[in-house]
C-alpha cells in the first residue's frame, strides 16, 4: 500500500506539478464549485482546492524561512567581505615593507613630485582627541562578541513602569514559562508514546490521561497566563493610567494557576468531564478559571474607564472583547441544560473553536497591535482595519465551530453554515495579516539587527498560513482525506505554536527588557528562535504527510492496522520535531532567567562602556 | 451614536450584547433542538454494569482516540452498516453525574478504530481482556496503551473460583507463578463495548452512505459487458476481509495465539476437502473447545461471496493447500442451517 501511494505523493510535492495546478484550467472558482458535489473521485485528491492551497501555504512559511536565513548569511557574508578587503591592505602594506631599498627609492622617486605639494595638515580637523561629549555612542569595539552574525541592537532604555506593575507582569510571565515547560514535557513524553507505547504501565501516566494534561497546560498555563500579563502592561501603557486594583490581578493569578494545578490532579486521577476537546476540566475547575477572567475582565474595564487619553487604543478592544466573549463562552460550554444527546456535541463544536478563536486569537491580536508597532517605533498602519478585523472576527469565527464535525449526524445546515462562513475567515485574517505587513514593510533591515522581529514575523506569516489552510481543512473534500486523521495535530500546532507562542514570545522578548533593565543573551535568543522553527517545521510537515496518506489509506479501504503501521516512521520525526521544541523552551526559561534576575551585570550602563579605542 | 472609539460601555456591550446573541442561534437552540431527539424503537438503555463500563472509558479518555460516529460517506461504511443518526446517542450521552457532562463519545480522531460496531466486529471477551492487558499480545502494530491497572496479578493458589483468569503469556508477569485475573471494572469495560453495534431501523428508512466516485461509474456504464467486467474486478478481495475480521484474533499470520486463539495455518479443518465443516464455523461461530475462545458466527455481516473469498484466503494461505471453495457451496449450507433454526 505505502509503496503504491509514494510515488504518487512525491510527484505531488515537486515543484513542478504545483505550478502546473496553478495554471491549469481548475483554478479556484471551478474548484469552489467542485467541492459542492459531495462525492469526490479520489483519484484527483492532488487537486483538490483545500489541498492546493495548504500546500502553497506551505510553501509560503518555507520561503520565509529561507528569507530570513538569506538575510542572515548576506549580512554574515558582507563582513566577511570587509575582512577580506582588509586583510588584503594589511598583505599590501606588508608587500611595501617586504620591497628591498633599490625598489623603494624607485617607487618614492617617482612619487616624489606628486608628493611635493602638501596640505597644512588641518584642513579637514584638528589634532584634537575625539570626544563624544553628547553621550551617542554607546559602544565602540574592533571586537565583537558574536563574529558568526550581526550583533543584534539593544533594547533602548527603560521604560518607566510602576513597580507593582512590573512584579505582577514578571510573576504572570514566570507561571507561564513554567506552565510551557511543564505542558511540553507532557506533550513530548505523549508524543514518544505513538513510537514507544510500552514506556510506562503507569495508570496516571497513561496517554488518555495525559493528552489533556498537554493541551490545557499549554491553553491555560502557558498561553493564558502569558497573555494576560502582557495584557497588564498594555492597559496600563495604553491607557496612561495606573492599573485599577493590583489586589485583583494577584487574585486572578492564583485562581488561574490553581485551575491549572488542580485540573492536571483530577485529569491524572482520571476525572475528567467527559472527554470533550479542551473542556476536560470538571465544572469546579473551570469555575476557577472563569473567575480568574472575570476578575481580569473587571480590572481591564476599569482601568480603560480611567484612562487618560480620549480613544480607546485598538489593542484594548481585543483584549476586553476577548474576555468578554470567553467568559461568555466557558458559560455556555458548561451550562448542562442543553447538553444531553448530540447536544453536547453541537456545544463542543462551538466551545473548542471559539475557546481558540475567540481567547488565544482576539487577545493575542491585541497585544501584537501594541506591541509590534511598539517594537518597531512606528505606528500601526490601519487603526480601521483593525476596526474591521475585529468585528468580522467576531461574526464569522463566532459561526463555524461545527466544521470540526463534518458528516457527522449534526444537522447538514449547521455544518454547510461552518463551512461557509470558514471561508469568510478570509476577510479578518487578510485584514489582520496586511496590517501587521504594511507596518513592518520598510523596516525589513530590521529583521537582521533585532531579535524581536524574527519572532513577529514568523507569527505574522502563521497568522496568515494557519488560519488561510484551517478554512481550507473546513472543505468537504479536504474533510474526507483529513479528517480525524493526526493532519489535525499539524493543524493545531501550527496555530496554537505557530502563531499564538511566537506573537507571545515575540511580545515578552519586546517588553520584558524593558522592564527589567537586562537583556537576553543574543545568542541564546537566536537558539531559541531557530530550535523552535525547525521543531515546528518538522513536527508540521511530518503529520501532514503521514495525515495525507493516512485519509487516502482509509479511503481505499485498506483494513485500519495498516494505517497504524503507515504512520510509523511519521511519527517518529514528529517526535525528533517536538524534541528540538522542547529543548527551545528550555532555553527560553534561561533567557527569561537571565532578564528577570535580581543582581546582573549585563545592565547597559553608558559611563562603563565608553572607552576610547585604539585603532 | 456608536462612537466605540471613546465609548468604552458600548464597544464593551455591543461585543457582548452581539457574540452572546450570535451563540444562541448558532450553539443554544441548534442544541436544545439536538435534545428533544428520540431514541429508536430497538434501543435499550444502558444496564448498571454497562453505564459503569462507561464510565470507565471516560476514565481512561478512550474519546482522545475512538471516534463513535460513522459519517454519511462510504469510507466509513467500514465501521456501520449506516451512517449514525442522533438517536444512536440517546442513552449514551447523557450527564454522568453532578460533576461530569454528557461525555464527549463522538471524537475527532481516529489513532485507532471507530468503535459504532464494535460488538459486532469483536464480540468476544477473551480477545478484549487480553487487549486490554497489554493490545501487542494480539495486534502486534498496535500502539495502544496497555491498562494493566484494570487487572489483579493473583497468585496460582489465591486465585477464586468465580475469578475471571486472562491467559496473559507468563514472560509479561512478573512471577511465572501469578495468574491475571480481572478486575470488575475492566469487565464492566467489556460489557459497554458489548453493547455498542447500530440498532437496526424500523421500516426501510435506513439514509444512505454519499457513494464514493468509483461506485458511481460501476452504475452508469452503458452497456452490460462493462457491468460484469468491473463486477469481477471489484468482487471481494479475501485478504482484506480477513485482514478486517479475522485478524484480531488468528492474527495476520493465520497462526492465532497460543491459549486463545486456535491457529488456520496447517488447520485439519481448513485444509479439509469436505468444506462443509468451515464454512458452518464461519456462519455459526465456534464453542467446542474449552482452551479456546468463543467465537461467534459471522452470517449475518459477510455475504456469500465475502465468506467464500475469506474462506479462500485461508485455504491457499500460510502453507495451506485446502481445495477451493466457491460460492454455492456457501448458499447451500447457509440456506440449510436456515431451515434447521425454524
């Protein structure tokens, strides 16, 4: 079966024939159309619009990749360039030293009488010492730390924040990195048990059990408790305020983390709520999550209420309608009066989808409209598209949740209503992608000289990459080849990692310094950076292969087993993908280590610096 | 009038005041409406044992890798003889208890099997209790966890008489003196998956699978040469119907698990010219030999041309050289043991 169906897939991969899709008369509107006939010839599957496109989408991060590794070796192959200029005047003025004295006298008697007329000597300066009396250089060197890539700016000087303030932000981001460790390690040791499944007999470590100790670490562990203490900051800043009740946010802090330490208990003890994706945390448990956002949700309001300019900043409109909108959603998702029967799958169709859509997205949105421009020193280029953006977020993620049960025995209008209104995610997601695009446009020299950047881009291009191909997934076609195969863990982590973490790293290696006073090591920064895009990268592309041939598999009508043996080697690169972004985080911990310990010596401090060189 | 841009209370309402408004139409009332679904006239509800088996696979998060839904297109027609229909979950998702919710039972991935039919498909307890204690003693790929904690290591003379005793293979325990015995709950486990197959509809009302393409070919090719010849070449494939029922239990091999599951390769039956013998297993199931599992009869899920292709495949297979089958042969046996039952 494998040897058969190979061949096919790699002629499919190559370059060439996915140019010829594009050309061929089957282009986008007579394949929208196609997809309306609900029984697709296989043979075709290549074809398909959903598959196409995600494969340009691909292709598109591929290329971003490649970019950024362009930039990076053109800069590292300009300097060495200079050297090399260099090294060839010091061979001449060694050749001139090396020339015997008859030789010599030749070349300066010739060269005499250019020489004869000379210059006082002053015309162009003085004999004066250099001084920088106006403090702008910061740093002269002739030897510089990194010689493999250019020395990254550094973050400009502190910004003022009130000190409750920046113990609450750190105290948020530290649960944080705590909760990413700990949700990947889970994810990792769940990961290695599709290739070891005989690692452990132990009940409380079983897969079932563990999944959802991975995925609600990571949800809200990690991602939440990151958003909302980048989200004090944003209020705060944004608003030119103070933030209304610390007590508040402290409050929220234990609530949220105790959620997440309880739920992990019960999860591994075996008690969850019945399974369904993301809410498998018993009532109680939410509740406390639920007051957590509650609580932030009051304080947010307040303090915009009590802001001191007259507008109300773009980001804060994500980051309240975000709450608002999740604590409205935990409320519906946990209400039992309508949950019995397929009730309950209506419901988890619409709560996992918006628990995404509507949480991670909206808020993480709002951060990147603060923080991007932030970081670049610019504005941002649409304050109306973002207006745009987030209504149109609201209307249409709001309508799709039931296109995760395609086919299923839900009502046929509720599933045809998802599938269209997935393709209307075009409209925010373009929205929001241009933006962040045309605010980044002219400062793409940046990318080479900050380690900020790189993270935002990647996020960028995920945001656009992930939500693009999860409208295609929502395709009846692309439904029969990928759904409920591991096509949808590539799905998941492309955006919940690909976009949310990096926004959400990018924004703590923007702000966090600036708070502190201390940088990361650049070095350690780029590892980070680089472990986690190629973890990603292999962990993404490993699963879509495998998902792909795996649905083509079922479709044939081969006996199941055979799809388990099929996957194997897939997922044993998802494995080696998900170590390498594992071992990021780890070195992320360091990194924010490093910003957020007490006595540092890598503070930028001017007078120190500023010695005179000898060149 | 809706200057959201300086007008924190409304941007903050209308948000509200709309996605609440959006969810209700979309999730609140489509899922009233799922509730006031009827169960069908076959369905029984769930016996204590059954429900506390259900329990259990919630427990263990079964949902994480089985679906329980079989789609209205033919690739799942595989897992159900018709696609699942909201009253298929009338007694199985309701609310367990205060805390916990109607449980999540159709999934969105398939790691392993869908489990609609899965009484039909594996009606044995043997074959589950071994499964359950560790799935590679009899599907050697599968990646499935072992659940060893639904299962008591007993030693030889502890062991009672109404113990239920699992012949685990002795290098798997730790003292070659133990025996496996069941615990409760995996037997509970058992008897859900026992209860889960389709129920049959009342009257010819069953909706049917979207067909796949090549189906569609097979009914308008225009003339009769043409029908038979794609007939013959897609008539059924014997190792497949194997590999799908068969399998689990005299595995891929045909050699089956010593203890268990009695071995087709080198069989007397299998290989037996008379193939009256074979066939009525097939058809009726199996229950004369006490060191072996039960197996039960598989007339009404194979037709007679599946059951002449599987019995086939297990005549010329693994070293067999039985004579072949066709078949007639089948029809005739089927139709007597029809007549012997009425």
């Amino acid at each position: 079966m494998m040897k058969k169906k190979l061949p096919q897939f790699q002629t499919f991969l190559s370059l060439n024939s996915l140019l010829t899709f594009i050309f061929t008369a089957s282009g986008i509107g007579a394949t929208i159309f196609a997809q309306s006939q609900p029984n697709p010839s296989t043979k075709d599957w290549a074809m398909s619009p959903g598959i196409i496109g995600t494969l340009i989408l691909i292709l598109i991060v591929a290329l971003v990749a490649i970019m950024i590794l362009v930039v990076r070796i053109s800069a590292y192959l300009e300097s060495l360039k200079k050297r090399s200029i260099l090294r060839k005047k010091i061979e001449f003025s060694e050749e001139l030293i090396g020339l015997d004295e008859a030789g010599i006298d030749n070349i300066l008697e010739k060269r005499k009488a250019a020489l004869n007329y000379r210059l006082a000597g002053s015309e162009l300066g003085s004999e004066q010492q250099a001084t920088d009396n106006k403090g702008i250089i910061a740093k002269v060197t002739h030897d510089p730390h990194n010689p493999m890539v250019d020395e990254k700016k550094k973050s400009p000087l502190n910004l003022e924040t009130p000190e409750p303030l920046k113990t609450l932000v750190i105290w948020y981001l530290g649960a944080a990195v705590f909760w990413l460790v700990f949700g990947t390690l889970v994810g990792q040791y769940v990961g290695m048990k599709f290739v070891w499944p005989e690692m452990d007999s132990v009940s409380w470590l079983s897969f079932g059990r563990l999944r959802p100790v991975h995925t609600n670490t990571v949800f809200w562990g990690w991602a939440s408790m990151a958003m909302i203490g980048l989200g004090y900051f944003v209020v705060a800043r944004t608003s030119n305020t103070t933030i209304h009740s610390y007590k508040w946010g402290w409050t929220a802090w234990v609530l949220i983390n105790l959620s997440v330490v309880v739920g992990n208990l019960f999860l591994m003890n075996g008690l969850n709520n019945g399974g369904g994706e993301y809410r498998e945390y018993i009532w109680p448990v939410a509740l406390l999550f639920a007051l957590g956002l509650i609580y932030t949700f009051l304080n947010f309001y307040k303090t915009i209420a009590n802001r001191c300019i007259s507008e109300i900043y773009i980001s804060n409109w994500y980051l309240l309608g975000g709450l608002i909108w999740t604590i409205t959603l935990a409320t519906i998702g946990y209400l039992p009066n309508f949950q019995n029967g397929l009730g309950e799958t209506v419901i988890q169709g619409y709560y996992m989808h918006q628990g995404v859509g509507m949480w991670f997205m909206t808020y993480t949105l709002g951060l990147v409209y603060y923080y991007l421009p932030s970081s670049l020193n610019k504005p941002i280029y649409s304050y109306s598209l973002g207006v745009l953006a987030f209504w149109t977020q609201m209307f249409f993620y709001t309508l799709i949740g039931t296109h995760h049960f395609v086919f299923s025995p839900l009502p046929w209008w509720l599933q045809t209503i998802a599938i269209v209104f997935s393709a209307g995610m075009f409209i925010p997601v373009v929205a929001g992608s241009t933006n962040f695009y045309m605010t980044m446009r002219g400062s793409w020299n940046e990318i080479s000289k900050s380690y900020i950047l790189p993270f935002f881009l990647v996020g960028v291009v995920f945001y656009f990459v992930g939500s693009t191909q999860g409208s295609f997934q929502a395709f009846r076609f692309t439904n029969y080849v990928w759904h409920f195969t591991d096509f949808n863990v590539a799905h998941s982590h492309m955006t919940m990692y690909g976009i949310i973490t990096f926004f959400l790293w990018a924004c703590i290696y923007a702000i966090l310094p600036k708070i502190t006073g201390k940088e990361p090591r650049q070095l350690a920064v780029g590892v980070h950076f680089w472990l986690a895009f190629v973890g990603l990268f292999a962990y993404m592309i490993s699963l879509m292969a495998g998902g792909t041939l795996k649905g083509l598999n079922w479709i044939e009508g081969d006996p199941f087993i055979n799809s388990v043996i099929l996957m194997q080697p897939f997922w044993l690169w998802r494995a080696i993908g998900g170590s390498l972004m594992f071992l990021s985080h780890l070195v992320f911990a360091y990194n924010f280590y490093v910003m957020i310990k007490k006595e540092s010596s890598s503070t930028v401090s001017p007078t120190n610096e500023l010695q005179p060189v000898n060149a | 009038m809706f200057n959201f841009h300086q007008d924190h209370k409304k941007l903050v309402l209308t948000s509200f005041i709309v996605f609440a408004g959006l969810s209700t139409l979309i999730a609140v009332m489509p899922a009233y409406h799922m509730q006031e679904t009827k169960p069908l006239p076959a369905m029984q509800g769930l016996t204590e044992q059954e429900k506390n088996g259900l329990h259990i696979y919630v427990q263990e998060n079964c949902v994480a890798c089985h679906t329980q839904q079989v789609r209205n297109i033919e690739m799942d027609n595989t897992w159900g003889e018709r696609p699942s229909m909201p009253s298929d979950y009338y007694f199985s998702k309701k609310r367990l208890d205060v805390w916990r919710q109607s449980p999540s039972l159709l999934g969105s991935e398939r790691t392993g099997p869908d489990l609609t039919n899965i009484a039909k498909r594996q009606p044995g307890k043997e074959w589950h209790l071994m499964h359950f204690y560790n799935p590679r003693i009899v599907v050697e790929e599968s990646i499935m966890p072992g659940y060893p904690w639904l299962f008591e290591e007993k030693n030889e003379k502890e062991v009672a008489e109404t113990d239920v005793v699992v012949p685990i293979p002795a290098q798997l325990l730790k003292d070659q003196h133990n025996k496996v015995v069941a615990t409760q709950n995996v037997l509970d486990l058992i008897a859900y998956l026992q209860s889960l197959k389709q129920a049959p509809l009342p009257g010819n009302g069953a909706p049917e699978f979207i067909p796949s393409a090549k189906k569609k070919e097979i009914t308008t090719a225009s003339t009769p040469a043409d029908v038979t010849v794609t007939a013959t070449a897609t008539g059924p494939d014997g190792a497949k119907i194997y590999m799908n029922t068969c399998a689990a239990c005299h595995q891929r091999d045909g050699k089956g698990l010593a203890g268990a599951f009695p071995s087709l390769a080198g069989s007397t039956i299998v290989n037996d010219n008379n193939h009256e013998t074979q066939i009525k297993i097939i058809l009726q199931g199996y229950d004369a030999r006490a060191e072996y599992g039960v197996m039960t009869g598989f007339a009404d899920q194979l037709n007679d041309e599946e059951i002449t292709a599987v019995a086939n495949h297990e005549r010329t297979n693994w070293g067999n050289k039985g004579s072949v089958i066709t078949a007639e042969e089948v029809k005739k046996i089927r139709e007597s043991l029809k007549k012997l039952s009425q």
